[in-house]
C-alpha cells in the first residue's frame, strides 16, 4: 500500500511541477531581491566571474572578490565601481587550497561580514586529450572545479544555516551533463560539482532550511577565452 501511494504522489508532484514550470515560462516570477546581500565570487579575475562582479554592483550588493590574479581582480573591482558598486572588497585565493580557503574565509568574516550569496565559479580546463594530460593538471583540475566548492561551502554555509538565509550558486558546465571528447577530467570534475551542489540542495530541504536556495548554471561555450580553439556542429 504505501509503494502504491509514494508512486501517486511521485506521480502528481510530477505533474504539478511540469504544469508549474509551464505557467512561469509565460507569468515569470517576480525577481529576487538582493539588495545589500554579502556576495561572494570565486574566479571573479576575469570572464564570466567579472561579467557576474558587474551584474551585482548594479544590484546594490557587497561584493566579496576572490581570484588568484591580483591585477584581474583590481581591473573587476574598478569596473563593478562603474556599475554602481558601494562596497568591493577583493582578496587572493587559491580556491584548490583547503586551508588557504578556510584562512581566507575567516578574514572575509571578521572584515566584512557572513557572506549570503556564495557564487563557485572559478574553473580549469587542461584542454588536452586525456592520454596527454600530465597528472598535475588533472589534479588541479579536481581540486579546484569540484573540491573548492567542498571547501567554501563548509566555510560559508553554517552561518546561512544559522539564519536560515542564503543562496548557493555553482557555475558548472553542460560538459556536467554530458561527455566531451577532449575533456574527460574537465567533464568528470563538473559532473561532480552538479551531482555535489544537487545532494547540499536535497540535504538543505530535507533538513528544514528553506530560506538557503541553491541555483546550478551548466553553461556552454562561452566566448571568454577559456574555451578558445574549441570548436562545435
């Protein structure tokens, strides 16, 4: 009896959220609003990071800037300024570095406050064939486009917890949803980045903590340089 009412209800919810994704294509939901929110972005030195750092300074948030490349992130931060920006505060990490991660956070914490919106967005890609890539590379690769995100989410997640407030944003990659020939740790690495931020989104539910969203962008090329050579049908 109750396989047969889980399978209903697995049914009707079904349903209901098909009809429900149906009606907002045509009556979108109103805009979230992020005004004075804490926002966190990793790889925030250049492409995507810095055109995200922009979007948000229009947006009347705190900008929290993370990269491994002081000049980039100087240029993000000068740029967020003329989109409006009040606040940018910019800091050097090496996100594939645990404890400089932890290190870092905990000075972002006590100079600016709990970050609210954490973007994961920093990525690798050795853009080689699997056979050619050295070993090294494909460690980092791991390290920083699935483990960073362990690792900033232990960091920042328990004071969202706390406040049951927050947002949780990966920057994956549609090469998490499929493979590609040539990419094979890049696709394994964001393959995990989406299996990882869908169990933390699932576990967060499930647990009660409502008011911690979760968004995943499985993005595919995008003309920012890190992809360039890459051609496609």
């Amino acid at each position: 009896m109750n396989f047969f009412l889980e399978t209903l209800q697995v049914l009707l919810l079904s349903i209901w959220y098909n009809l429900e994704s149906l009606i907002y294509c045509f009556l979108p939901k109103k805009k979230k609003n992020i005004s004075g929110e804490i926002v966190l972005i990793t790889g925030s030195g250049s492409g995507i990071g810095r055109l995200m750092a922009q979007e948000f300074a229009a947006l009347n948030t705190v900008l929290v800037l993370w990269d491994i490349n002081q000049d980039g992130m100087k240029e993000t931060a000068r740029l967020a300024k003329q989109s409006g920006a009040s606040r940018v505060h910019y800091y050097l990490c090496d996100c594939s570095d645990k404890n400089e991660v932890y290190r870092v956070a905990d000075q972002v914490k006590r100079e600016v406050g709990d970050v609210s919106i954490l973007v994961n967005n920093a990525g690798i890609v050795t853009g080689k064939k699997f056979m050619d890539a050295p070993d090294s590379l494909i460690e980092k690769t791991v390290e920083v486009n699935t483990m960073a995100h362990f690792w900033t989410y232990k960091a920042f997640l328990p004071a969202m917890i706390a406040n049951n407030h927050g947002h949780l944003v990966s920057i994956a990659s549609s090469a998490g949803l499929i493979g590609v020939n040539g990419l094979a740790d890049y696709c394994a690495s964001k393959f995990a980045a989406v299996g990882f931020a869908e169990s933390v989104g699932l576990e967060l539910l499930a647990t009660g903590k409502d008011g911690v969203k979760t968004t995943i962008v499985c993005p595919y090329f995008i003309n920012t340089g890190m992809f360039d050579g890459c051609q496609t049908k």
